[in-house]
C-alpha cells in the first residue's frame, strides 16, 4: 500500500503509483471527501461527476418533486435575506 509523510508545513508527496492511477499531473487539483464512516478518499477535481457515485446515501424515505421545490424555494428565499 502507498504511503506518504506528513512535513512540518502540512504538505505530503502523492506516491508515483497513485498519481499514475488517478491520472494526476503537475498542477493537477485533489479533493478530500469524507465519507459516511469518516474516512476521507482523495478524489481527483476534473475527475467524472460519476466518480463520485455511492458518497451519498439515498435518503430513507424517498423525498417528492413538490418537497424539492419547496426546499429549493425555501433555501433561495433564505440566501435572498443574507
């Protein structure tokens, strides 16, 4: 398994292999996402929107377009105030 160092300024050097495999170059953006167990995966900026896939969970009870709406609605109204 790859692994890095953390310096005293916080930064870490991504290993060859890793970089390889997520496609990674000079000047290339990571995100961190935590996930639902509180692990963080580092996931490439310009990667698909599909690689993204499973991070969230589906909600317990399926939510209606008219409850989306109104969360829509509700979450403009209020940015509207700010």
């Amino acid at each position: 398994m790859p692994a890095s160092t953390v310096t005293s300024k916080g930064q870490i050097t991504i290993p060859a292999e890793v970089r390889r495999e997520l496609g990674l170059k000079s000047g290339s953006r990571v995100n961190f996402i935590r996930t639902h167990d509180g692990a963080y995966e580092l996931v490439p900026a310009t990667g698909s929107v599909s690689a993204l896939k499973g991070f969230i969970r589906a909600p317990v009870v399926p939510v209606t377009l008219e409850q989306m709406d109104a969360a829509i609605a509700a979450g403009a109204a209020t940015s509207a105030d700010l």
